[in-house]
C-alpha cells in the first residue's frame, strides 16, 4: 500500500459526517459548524471534536454516537473518537455559506 | 450513554393530559360549570381542576420531566419514579372530582373521598418534586432559566399545600380554627400560587430556554431576565406570607394582593421585553408553527395583564374574575402549551425513532414528521374560539360560551389528531419512513435505551 497521511482521509471523513443531520435544523452537522476538528492518528484512528447548537441539547447522546459511527464506517479508518467540547459555543456565525443561504442568514 | 437524555414517560402525561383537557373542554361544552354555574360550584370546581391539574399540571409535569435535563445538563433522577407519580395524580384527581360530585348531589356520600384526593395529590406531586429536586441537586446551582422552575416547584408544593387544606375543609375533617380561616379567606392564593407561580413562572423559565433554542436566539441571562425572576419570586413571596398571614387573621387580603400585584407587573414586563428580544433577535428569520402559536399566546397573556389592569382600576376585578381566569388558563397556558407540546412530541418522536441510526443512514428532519399548514388551522380556530368565549364571557351569555367551548373543542381535537399522525409517523415520507434499526414509536411511551 502506498504511503498515507491522514489528511488523505479529512474529506471522506467530512463527507461521511454529511449524513449526520441536526435534527432541529434539519441540516448536516459539517455544514452547521457542529464539526470543529477532525484528526487521524498514526493507527487510523479518527478523533472528531464537535458541538451541538445548545449545551444539554436532548440529542447530543445520537448526535455522537452518529458522528462516531459515519467517521468509523470511512474505508481505511479502523476506529473513530469523538469528543464533545462546548468551548467555544456554537454560533450561527460558525455555519458554511451553503448553511447560512439555506437558513437566510447574512454572510458576514 | 445513549438514550439517557429521553423522558420514558412524558408522552404518558401527555396522552392523560390532553384527554383531561378535551372532557373539561366538552364539559364547558355542555354547560357544565361557570358561567352555567357559580365560580364556586361544584360542578365549575370539577372543570376548573380538570384544566389546571389535569391538563396544565400534567403538561408541565411531563415537560419537565423531559426539559430540566435539557436546562441542567444533567440526566434525570430517576426515568421510572414519573409513573407512580402520574398515577397517584391521575387517582387523586379522580378523588377530587367525586368529591365534587357528591357535594354537587350527584355521588352518595363518602366522607373519605376529600382527604383521599388530599393524600393522593399531595404523594404525586411529592414525587414529582422529589425527582426533580433530586435532579437540580446534581446541577447546584441553578443557571438562571433553570432558578425559574425552582421557584415554580416551590409554588406547586404551596398551591397543593393550600389545595390539601381545601380538601380537608370539604371532608369536614378541619377542626383547627387556623386552619378553618384559610380555607374560607386563601382561595385566590391557591389560584395565584397555582396559576401565577407554578404554572406561569415556570413557563417563564422553560420559554425562555425553548424559544432561544428553536428560534436559534442569543440565550439571555442579563439584568433584565435577572429582575424578571427577583420580581416575580417577590410576588409570590408577598402572595404566600403576607397572604397567608392576612387570611390566616380573617383579615384583608387587599394590601398584599396589591403589594404582589406592583411587583407581578413589572416582572410581566420585563419577561415581556425579553421575549420580544428573543423574536427580534432571533437567526432563523422563517419560524415554525411551535414558535408563532407561542407569540400568540403571549399576546394573550399581554391582553389578560391589560384587562386585569382595566378590571382593576374599574373595580371589576370580583365581577370578571371567572373570565380573566378563563383567559389566562385558555389562551395563555394552554394556548403556549399546545403549541410546545405540537414541537415536543415530533421532537421526542424523532429522538426514539431516528436518533439510534444517526450516521448510518439518511434520515427525515423533525419537520417532515409534522405537516404544519394542516395544523395552523386548528390552532387558529381554537384561538378564535377562546377570544369568542372569553367575550361571551365578560358580556354575560352562556349559551354562546357554550357554542364557542365546543369549537375550542373540535380544534383541540384536531390537534390531537395532528399529534398522534406524527407519533406514528404517518407524514414522513415512505422512503425514509421506518429505516432499518429503528425503532417504531409506541404512542403513549417513549424507548429509551440503555
């Protein structure tokens, strides 16, 4: 097998997060900015940082454990880590462009 | 741990407490109560527990048993000690009404009837405290919208305390002169601490944090929501020690009702001002169907604070009592807590269902599990219902309060209806539907894995 960073695996990765949706919002976590860093260690293993849009949110049990189980379900990942962290709190400022002409919301 | 965060039996308290809110409507209906009857008649007393405990207290109870986990960050107590605590409710309350029943002629007498319904009552609602107060023990101290439901259990633990007093009035079992006195001279603080303390307080508290969180508005916990919580615990404060000692002494209550009224209003309008910065600054510019009925019941509440005011400077306060009531328990709590429970079950519904196969497959968003246009005209109808009943109300004719009670009826039916096609996931797209691993929700109670 030819050399690997783990860079190569950040866009699968950020693709497959894709499927995880804030259910309130109806739209993908990566693209909210719930997503604030991905990482993949030398034993392939890919440690996710990510927030919900509201600290207590009822669904921050699913929302790691599907983040979890998109991250590890990439080809060439042999297991997934995802930690929660509310610092810095999520605004809707932290949204892709995409995200933010979905919910109307000023580019700035 | 996955599931942790779900309230196994909050859709029980909500199934029990639509039904209770669809008989006292139905019984309004039929002319059951006032303005049929006297505000004190057995028969308004039976439809007006049915509203507030049945329907209102059962509403909170279930909500909170889902949203101070939300609030505190910390899981539940305990996911198991709600169900005794719904049923000793759902007995005790049925206690109360034959009570009612037989000093209304219609029952035999039961001596006991009265101070079962003060036990039952009294061990449900301690249970609910219990698991609640257990929970915020984890979190002490409170943050900010989490201290208004503190203050709103104290109220509940007041009005059933005062509420157990009325009972044992009405058994006969009252022998203590002290005692005796409240029972005649505390009822509108039972109403106020029930009412106002409990069930508007707290409302306060979990508005503030549901509003920011669906409308996607900067949370607020600056001087202004501060002062609406100091003033309004101050309110019942004065409500509940100057007013107790004033009924307790035969005397007036005039002097602390005032003194609570001042410092009422002003925690109205500074809660006021802050909803409005809720809505004015909130990201998400198209709001849903939960947050619009939510405005609108707020404004109900705005109109009954006017009319309250106007009532009192008329001296008309006694004479219009029955309708200002009627405003404040139909189209304030029940209008806000129709509107959140539309958001919360689709929420919790979509949680059971499509929470465990997050990331494994694509799944519906919470507003495909709800068709909001259909729903939108059932809560028209009921507000236009209430605003019709409450003017049948302050001019005098029962008959047309009757026929607007039964509209308030057939939309909240229609709302019921809208509930359960969301519960069994009738509006979600086939496709998306059921995907594998999934749970079907069950309609009366909530999966929870551990």
């Amino acid at each position: 097998m030819s050399e690997w960073t783990g860079d190569d695996f950040l866009d699968p990765i950020r693709e497959a997060l894709r499927l995880v949706i804030d259910p309130e919002l109806g739209y993908n976590i990566v693209d909210l900015g719930l997503v604030y860093e991905i990482d993949v260690d030398d034993g392939r293993i890919a440690h996710v940082t990510m927030t919900t849009t509201t600290r207590g949110c009822p669904a921050t049990d699913y929302l790691r454990s599907g983040a979890h189980q998109a991250a590890a379900s990439v080809t060439g990942i042999a297991s997934a880590d995802v930690t929660m962290t509310y610092d810095p709190p999520w605004t809707p400022r932290m949204m892709s462009p995409q995200a933010k002409e979905h919910f109307g919301i000023a580019d700035d | 741990m996955q599931g942790t965060t779900l309230s196994r039996w909050t859709l029980s308290y909500f199934a029990v407490a639509v039904v209770f809110l669809l008989a006292a409507q139905a019984l309004m209906a039929l002319g059951v109560g006032y303005p049929s009857a006297a505000l004190r008649a057995p028969q308004t007393l039976i439809v007006v527990h049915c509203v507030t405990v049945g329907w209102l207290s059962l509403l909170m109870c279930g909500a909170l048993f889902q949203f101070v986990p939300v609030l505190l960050a910390r899981p539940i107590y305990s996911n198991m000690l709600p169900l005794p605590a719904l049923i000793l409710i759902v007995a005790g309350l049925g206690a109360l009404i034959a009570g009612f029943l037989q000093l209304a002629g219609a029952l035999p007498w039961m001596p006991h009837c009265f101070i079962a319904a003060g036990i039952l009552l009294g061990s449900g609602f301690a249970v609910v405290l219990w698991t609640l107060g257990r929970t915020f023990a984890r979190a002490w101290p409170p943050n900010l919208p989490a201290q208004f439901v503190v203050v709103g259990l104290c109220a509940i633990a007041v009005t059933v305390t005062f509420g157990i007093v009325f009972a044992l009035g009405y058994g006969g079992y009252l022998h203590s002169a002290l005692l005796a006195k409240l029972r005649v001279h505390a009822l509108p603080l039972h109403v106020i601490a029930g009412l106002g303390g409990w069930l508007t307080f707290t409302a306060f508290g979990v508005s503030h944090r549901l509003l920011a969180m669906f409308m996607l508005s900067p949370e607020l916990d600056g001087p202004t929501t501060r002062w609406t919580l100091y003033l309004g615990t101050l309110a019942l404060a004065i409500v509940v020690g100057a007013g107790t000692v004033a009924a307790a002494t035969a005397g007036g209550l005039e002097i602390a009702l005032s003194l609570a009224g001042l410092a009422g209003l002003a925690c109205l309008a500074l809660y006021g001002s802050d909803v409005v910065q809720l809505y004015r600054r909130r990201v998400r510019r198209v709001i849903e169907l939960n947050s619009r009925m939510a405005a609108v019941a707020l404004a109900h509440l705005a109109a009954a604070v006017l009319l309250i005011i106007a009532c009192a400077a008329l001296g008309g306060i006694a004479r219009f009592s029955g309708a200002l009531v009627f405003l404040v328990c139909f189209g304030w709590l029940t209008g806000l807590g129709l509107a959140k429970l539309y958001k919360i079950v689709a929420f919790v519904t979509w949680l059971e269902c499509y929470g465990p196969v997050l990331g494994k497959t694509p799944t519906p968003r919470v507003q495909d599990l709800v068709v909001e246009p259909r729903a939108a005209r059932w809560f028209w109808l009921y507000f236009a219902a209430v605003d019709f009943a409450t003017l049948c109300l302050f001019t005098g004719t029962p008959l047309m309060f009757r026929a607007a009670a039964a509209f308030m009826t057939i939309a909240t039916l229609g709302i019921a209806v809208e509930l359960v096609r969301t519960r069994r996931l009738v509006n979600v797209k086939e496709a998306l539907r059921l995907p594998s691993g999934a749970h079907a929700p069950r309609l009366l109670l909530t999966f929870v894995a551990h």
